[in-house]
C-alpha cells in the first residue's frame, strides 16, 4: 500500500511540474495571438 501511495505521488507531482507551465505557455501563446 505503500508503494503505491510513494508512486501516486511522484507521478502526480512530476505531472504537475510538467504539464501545468506547458498548459500555461499554451494559453500564453493564444491570448497573445488573440491580441495580434
């Protein structure tokens, strides 16, 4: 059990470094094309 605990939580922090500032450069990039 706790494995799998220790693993849920690195995938879910390792997902949240990486795809929470790609999703904010995604939206960056459209509000500023937007703009244009």
């Amino acid at each position: 059990m706790a494995v799998s605990v220790v693993g849920g939580l690195t995938v879910s922090t390792i997902l949240t470094l990486v795809f929470i500032p790609t999703l904010y450069m995604i939206v960056e990039q459209r509000v500023k094309k937007s703009k244009v």
